[in-house]
C-alpha cells in the first residue's frame, strides 16, 4: 500500500489550499523587505528608489539662508539632499505661495522646515502638498488659519523684538511700502544673544528686511492641521516668545523639544536641530558626533496626531512576514492532517519502505 503524500492529502480534505499556499509564497516572493519603494527626493530628473527625503529649510526675517549652513553640512554628511531657497520676505501670501512652487519641482517625499517667520510660510505652502511627510518648526510662528503674526505674538508676553525694529520706506516700480529692520544697536540682544559679538554685528550688517505687511497679512492654510510637525522651543528667545512657541507647539501636537537658546538655535545648536530633522525624517541617529547637552526632550502631546508617512521599507516587510506566517499555518494544518490519517490507517508491512 502506497502511503499517500502531504499534497495529495491537503488538496483531498483542502482544495484549494494548494493555491492559497502558492498565492502566499508567490506574494512572499514579490515583497521586498530590505529596499525603500518610494521615489528619491531629488529635484528634477529621475527618481531613485530607495533614496531619503530631501529636506527644505526655509530662512526667516532678518536673515537668509546661510543661517542653515551648520544644519545643511551635517544633513549632507548623513547622505541627504539638501535645499535652502531664498524666502523673499514680502508678504505671507506671496512668500508661501513661491515657496509652494519650490516645493511642487521636488521629487518624493520632503521633510519642510522653517525657522521664526519661515515657520509661519511653511504652514501655508506645504498646504495641499502629499509629498510633504513632515514639518519641522524652529523658534517658529506657525499660526492657524486666518490669523496675522501681529495678532499672534500679541497673546504672550516676552517678545523685545517689536521696540528693536526699524521702519524703513522702500518704493520700487510696483509702488511703495515699509521694511523692517532690526537696529543694529540691539541686534545682538533681541536676535542672538548666544553668538559672539562680532558674529551678530556682522549678521546685522547683512541682513534681510522683511515687508511690514508681513506680520498683518492673514495665513492662507495651516498645514500643521493634518501633517506631523516637530517643534524647537528656544527658552532665551527674545524676538519671538517662548511661551508663544510651546503654546503653538502644543496646539499642533508636535513633537515637541526645548534648549537653552537664542532666537537663532539652527546656528548656536546645529546638532540639536539637525537631530530634530532626523527624527522628523524617521532616521534619527543615535550616535550624533556632538549632542548639545542642554537639549531635553519635553513630553511628547501628539496623541492623536498623524504619524510620519512611511516610505515604503517598514509596510514591506511586514507584509513580508504576514505572508511567511500565513505559509507556515498552511503547511502546519497539512502536517497535522498527515499525523491523523497515519494513526487510523492499518499497518502495513510495505508502508515502511513506500515513500
């Protein structure tokens, strides 16, 4: 008597589970666990699979883009492709929606950041926009819908920026208006208090005014509503409040971190807020080169919140797993049908050597 195989007893008492067996493996086969699916973040050209996010970093008021020079070097040594647009700091509106069109020419998917005004730019311009996966907001407006920045940093008080500005006409062939500046006499104070003298005067000399009509323009989306957001609380700042920035932070359910620093952490505390982009990338690293040590993480108030869109690796393999597993139950109800038929079967005495 011819002992009956594993197979031909599953597909007799299972039919069809020779086909859900070879459906699992075939799936198992065709999902990669160890690759990134989704598309490099590079601007323009093709995409690579695999490749990070690109982050964007976006200046504030009184500053350009060099202030994100500590950052953008250290970003780059971890392998990611970095962007630091000019902001044109004429207008919330017309700011959010130049930026949205820097963001609209990148590839994949795209961790945002903003520092001080920027914040309040990045909130309008990644509205709309699946490819931004997470925001990241240093000593940062980030206001809701239909509120100014006036309106805004009016509810806390610890700000000196407002008695520190210059008011200075402009006028150019589309009419006139008034910049703000910050008097170079009380730049140092107000702007970066943790800098060496010298670096503050000569940051003073180049900065960048921004349009009075800035901080009464309303903000046209908040994009913190439905994207994850990351937030740096500066506790010496002195332009924009700290009690402002946690109650912003706290508003949004961001992830949220605080450190002992000026209003210009990205420059006086690169490590920390790089490592802040990490973990808004999904990568942090755990062995930083040069952590600050005055960093401390406050309680995380995300509950509820969207996590960061993942790209692709951690669903792959889990469905890599689930199908293992699915595989395994199958082949085990099998061995256990065999087990059965084996013990209410008569001996045979060519059973032994029938195979």
């Amino acid at each position: 008597m011819t002992m009956p195989s594993t197979a031909d007893l599953i597909r007799r008492r299972f039919p069809h589970a020779s086909a859900a067996v070879l459906t699992v493996a075939l799936c198992t086969v065709a999902v990669p666990a160890s690759a990134d699916s989704g598309p490099a973040g590079t601007t323009g050209g093709d995409t690579d699979a695999g490749a990070r996010p690109t982050v964007v970093l976006v200046h504030g008021a009184f500053a350009d883009a060099s202030g994100w020079n500590g950052v953008i070097e250290r970003l780059q040594g971890d392998g990611y492709t970095v962007l630091a647009p000019p902001n044109p700091l004429r207008g919330l509106a017309s700011d959010s929606t130049y930026i949205a069109s820097v963001l609209k020419n990148i590839k994949g998917p795209i961790v945002l950041a903003g520092h001080s005004y920027g914040g309040a730019v990045i909130s309008s311009a990644a509205a709309g926009n699946p490819n931004v996966k997470s925001l990241v907001y240093v000593s940062a407006f980030m206001p809701d819908k239909g509120e100014a920045l006036g309106q805004l940093a009016a509810k806390f008080p610890g700000s000196e920026l407002n008695s520190a500005l210059s008011p200075t006409p402009f006028e150019t062939t589309s009419g006139k208006g008034t910049d703000l500046y910050i008097q170079p006499a009380k730049f140092h104070d107000v702007f970066a208090a943790d800098l060496p003298a010298k670096t503050a005067a000569v940051m003073s000399a180049a900065q960048r005014p921004i349009a009075a009509s800035a901080f009464t323009d309303k903000a046209l989306a908040a994009a913190w509503r439905t994207i994850p957001s990351w937030a740096l609380v500066a506790k010496q700042d002195k332009s924009i409040a700290p009690d402002l920035e946690r109650f912003e932070a706290e508003r949004a359910g961001s992830h949220t971190v605080e450190i002992d620093s000026s209003h210009v952490a990205m420059i006086s505390h690169p490590d920390t807020v790089t490592d802040l982009i990490r973990d808004a990338a999904g990568s942090s690293s755990s062995a930083s080169a040069s952590s600050d040590s005055s960093a401390s993480a406050s309680s995380d108030s995300s509950a509820g919140k969207p996590a960061l869109a993942d790209t692709g690796s951690r669903s792959l393999a889990l469905a890599g797993l689930g199908a293992v597993a699915a595989a395994a139950v199958l082949t085990g109800a099998g061995l256990v049908l065999v087990t059965r038929r084996r013990r209410d079967t008569p001996s045979d005495p060519d059973a032994s050597t029938a195979r």
